[in-house]
C-alpha cells in the first residue's frame, strides 16, 4: 500500500502545482479561460486535495512509529483525504470571500 499512497501524494503535489501555476498564468495573462478552477469546476481543487489528502495520510500512518496495520492505514489515508475535501472547501470559500 506505501506504493499507492506515494502514487497518489505524488498525483496531488503535481496537480496542486497545475492548479497554482495555472491560476498565476491565467490571471497574468487576463486570460479567465485558462484557469483550472474556472475551466474544470471547484470540484476539481476538492479532487486533487483528496487525492494530496489520501497520499499524506496513508504515508504517515505507514510510516508511524506506533506500527498501525494495513487496515488502519487505510482508514487514516481516507478520513484524510475527507479532511482534505473539507479543508480546501474552506479555504475556497474564505478566498472568494475576500
């Protein structure tokens, strides 16, 4: 399982770098279109915070000292990826705010 939660914490830090680099670009630009979150929705900065969340999570518990089990593991990685979700909804919502 340490491969899969490397995978998808890998798959998260390369689509959060898409996602700011991609809004820099597009507002630099004046260009709206080329924003990710403006292009693919606000679902999909929830997705790639789940994705990011999950990978995180499941690599620390693998890698705790306390030794959690495989199933554990599992556990840990997806309420962290949920807390992820709800993490960027927040700060979303408090960014369009301001």
């Amino acid at each position: 399982m340490i491969t899969v939660y490397a995978v998808s914490l890998a798959v998260g830090f390369v689509g959060l770098l898409v996602a700011i680099f991609g809004t820099a670009l597009a507002e630099n630009l004046g260009r709206p279109g080329l924003d990710p979150a403006h292009r693919f929705g606000s679902r999909s900065r929830m997705a790639v915070g789940a994705v990011a969340g999950f990978g995180m999570g499941g690599m620390a518990a693998e890698f705790s000292p306390i030794g959690f089990g495989t199933g554990v593991s599992l556990l840990i990685a997806l309420a962290a990826g949920v807390v992820a979700v709800f993490w960027v909804r927040y700060a979303t919502e408090l960014a369009e705010r301001q």
